[in-house]
C-alpha cells in the first residue's frame, strides 16, 4: 500500500511540473500596421505561459526599411509580466511586431535585420500589423561618381542616437559633387545618409571632401563599409568618423575598424581644414586608412596615416553608406544647420 501510494504521488507530480509546458506568448491587442517613425505610437498586449521567475518581455517593431526597433525606446526595453501571464506595453508603430520572452540579465540590442536569438531569448514570437500594410515607397536614387545611391528616408540610430532621415537631405549639384545636410525642421533635426545599391568587397575607398574642420561637436560625417543584412556582430563595419562627438577637448576625426569599445580598434587624428581625401585600403586581415591634403589619395601631403591588422573583417555583403547626422549625447548641443560637400568617391580594386 505503501508504495502505491508513493507512486501514485510520483505520477502526479510528473504530470504537475511547471516546467514541463513549453513557452508560448500570444497577442491580445496588435496596433495597425505602419511604416513607422518617432511620433505613432500604441498599446500592444498579449499572455505568455511557461515563464520562469525574473523573465521580462522585450518588445520590437520593424519599420518600412525592414529594421527592427527596440520599443518603446532603448533605455526602456523590458515590459513586465503581470502575476496572471499578461503583458501590456508601449510600441511605435510598424509593420510587424515582435515579443520576445528573455532570461534574467539579457541586453537586447537597439535595432538589427533579425530579431535576436540564441542565449537569453526563451522563445521570439512575431504578429503583422492589423489592417492592410502602407504601400511601399522605394527609396530615391541619386547618381553620385557613377554609381547610384539610395538616401535614407526614416529614422534609425546613429553613434547611439536616434536620428530622422530625409532624403531631401541628400542631392547633388550641377558638377555632381554630393551634399549632405543636417536641416531643422518644426523645431527638429532630419539628417542625410546614402547607401550604395552594390556590394564592392576589398579594394580602395577614397572619399573628397570639401573643407569639414568647421563642424560643429556634435556634429557627425561617417563614411562607411556596413553589411545590411548582417547581424549586430557581424555588421563588415569600417569607420571613417569626423567628429568631436559632443566635446570641444576631442580630436575631431578617428578611424575604426569596429566594435569601437576595444581600444586598439580606434586611432584618433585631425583633419585639417581645406580640401582632403579620406580613404581606406580594405584587404584580408588588413585596413590601411589615411587622410591627404588636396584631392588624390596618393597625394604628397598625408596628414594621417594607420595600419589595422587586429579585427579587421572579412568583406561580404558590405556597402559604401555616407552620412551626416547629429550625436544627441554630448556636452554641446548642435546649435545651427550644417552642410558637408562630397566632390567625389572613388573604388579601386
């Protein structure tokens, strides 16, 4: 009898197990399905079961440029789980939305192609928007150095801060050369950025600029290798960056071969005012970066030069993007429009 009854206990508690239910998260409540930007928002709600104590939601929504969007904004990224399983929480809209159910201590990240996997992320579940999907607007082209370029038309981060893009930021003029512009308009800041619509790979990417030692801190020129479809560690990134992020003591330029946070991987110079060329030698295990007075690469004057051989990524799926933007989180506010001239790009194999 007494081992019946123990038995009996065991089968009970087999079939009673918490853990044995495999997380689920469903949606009560989906807003409409959206383009996006940095003024719609909605309540999104729903229910998970199969929690564990001290797993949190993150939420994401991806947007007409196929990114997705920590939500409602990156310095809030968790959503609580109530004591009855439900969720209830704030997102700016988009065409689909993502819930993910995410261990104790995970950092989501801001914004990526995919939505997050692997460890930390229990189980990722993803609703489209009520309502029919916007029409999609491509982006404008522009021909810039014999090649065409797509300008940015949303919001995205930039150096860790949001940013809205316009593609009228971004044109070129009748010698061909490009402008980008940092523009206020109804009180806020819209940048420029253009993405080349070709992979190039390793090679030589040379960059004339018209005199840029006159932006303000905060201030931002990046042009840049980047791998859209890539992920939040594997973005093919190298960085030529002219700003002094926020804080007149800084130098006003630096080359990168990212992540940036690993000191070896940042070499910080000056560029001079006057007419320079920019320009990175991207080949395997190697980046070589410089900047030359005038308008050749190869130029006499070199005013910086450095060597990367720690780091550096293999090409693939990397794109040309140029952009200029504002760093909303230093010590000196932008304070007036701001335009940078771009005479010419130049790949050489």
């Amino acid at each position: 009898m007494l081992f019946l009854f123990i038995a009996d206990l065991f089968l009970i508690g087999c079939h009673s197990r918490p853990h044995d239910a495999r997380p689920s998260i469903g949606f009560s409540k989906v807003p409409v399905a959206n383009s996006g930007g940095p003024d719609k928002t909605d309540t999104i709600e729903g229910r998970v079961n199969g929690t564990r104590p001290g797993q949190q939601i993150v939420l994401y929504a991806r947007d007409g440029d196929g990114l997705w969007w920590v939500q409602p904004f990156t310095e809030r990224p968790f959503t609580q789980i109530q004591a009855d399983s439900r969720w209830k929480g704030t997102t700016h809209l988009g065409l689909e939305y993502a819930a993910l159910l995410v261990d104790p201590g995970y950092t989501p990240p801001d914004t990526g192609e995919i939505l997050p996997s692997g460890t930390g992320v229990v189980v990722v579940a993803v609703v489209k928007g009520t309502g029919p999907a916007p029409p999609h607007i491509p982006p404008r082209i522009i021909r810039f150095s014999g090649y065409e370029w797509a300008a940015r038309g949303a919001a995205i981060f930039r150096g860790g801060s949001p940013n809205t893009f316009d593609s009228a930021n971004a044109w070129t003029d009748h010698n061909g050369a490009l402008h980008l512009r940092i523009a206020k308009n109804q009180g806020k800041w819209t940048s420029a950025e253009v993405r080349l619509n070709r992979s190039l790979g390793y090679g030589t990417y040379a960059f004339t600029v018209r005199d840029i030692s006159h932006l303000e801190p905060s201030a931002v020129l990046t042009l840049f290798t980047w791998d859209d479809t890539g992920t939040e560690q594997k973005r093919n990134e190298l960085d030529i960056e002219v700003s002094r992020w926020g804080y007149r003591r800084n130098e006003n330029a630096q080359y990168v071969v990212q992540p940036y946070y690993i000191p070896i991987n940042v070499f910080p110079f000056t560029v001079p005012s006057g007419v320079v060329t920019l320009w990175f030698r991207w080949s395997p295990g190697e980046a070589t970066f410089s900047c030359s007075l005038g308008t050749s690469p190869t130029g006499a004057h070199v005013v910086s030069r450095h060597v990367f051989t720690s780091g550096v990524p293999p090409a693939g799926g990397d794109s040309v993007h140029m952009n200029l933007y504002v760093f909303g989180t230093g010590e000196i506010p932008l304070t007036k429009e701001t335009e940078v001239v771009i005479e010419k790009f130049v790949y050489l194999p």
